[in-house]
C-alpha cells in the first residue's frame, strides 16, 4: 500500500515537471537567401533553412519584411542547434514541402522548452488560422 502512494505522490509530481512551456515566439519570412547557406549552396531540409533565416537575421543583417526578433538565436551555439530543435517537435509536411520547392513562405516558430532550456520547435504557417503551442 505504501508503495501505490508514493508511485501516486510521484506520478502527480511528474507531469507537471515535464509539462513544456512556450519559451519564445517569432514570425519569419523564409525567403530566396534563406534557402541557400552563406557560401550559396542549396539546403537540403528544412531545419537548417531555419537555422539559415536566423543566421541571416542575427548576423548578416538580412531582414524579410515578415522577419521578427527573437530572444534566443542571437546566440551562435543556441542557432546551430535549430535543426535538431526542429527535428525533436511536431513537424508540419506541407510547410516544409512549399519551403523546399524554393518557394517564400511566412511562418511563425514557438521555442519549447522548460526551465528556460530550448527542447524543440513548433512551426505553424503564419496566416492567424492555427496556432500552435507547446504540449
């Protein structure tokens, strides 16, 4: 019996701990200089088209009118991990197919995470249909 409460106590504890929270928000335009790397060269999946948006952002001052701030990925180290962040949330197939066709496309990314630790991200289309959060 003591056991089935302390797996109970512990359990109740848990869920809360992992619950993933809403870190940060940011609208981007994906476009033509996105696709491309720094030294010209198509990317060849999605999550390093992110990392390329932020890099073109943050350092070579490359702004897309549908271009926001955001309060992680100034930070060199934090923007090479885009893509596994990418790769470790939901993903949405028809964003990543209309991208990769070299087609622009605004979008909006929720950084998740706990304890103010990045875990994944979530990219939506940024027409104000769905929004998409943290579970």
């Amino acid at each position: 019996m003591r056991f089935v409460w302390v797996f109970l106590i512990f359990a109740g504890l848990a869920a809360p701990l992992a619950a993933q929270q809403q870190l940060g928000a940011y609208y981007a335009e994906i476009g033509y200089e996105d696709m491309r790397n720094s030294r010209g060269v198509r990317l060849g999946d999605f999550g390093s088209v992110l990392q390329q948006d932020r890099a073109n952002v943050h350092r070579f001052g490359i702004w897309h009118d549908g271009d926001q701030a955001d309060p992680y990925f100034a930070n060199r180290n934090l923007r090479a991990s885009i893509p596994a962040l990418y790769r470790n949330g939901p993903r949405e197939a028809l964003i990543e197919q209309i991208v990769m066709q070299g087609n622009p496309l605004r979008i909006v990314v929720i950084m998740c995470g706990y304890g103010g630790s990045l875990n994944y991200l979530v990219v939506g289309f940024a027409d104000g249909d769905w929004h998409p959060g943290c579970s």
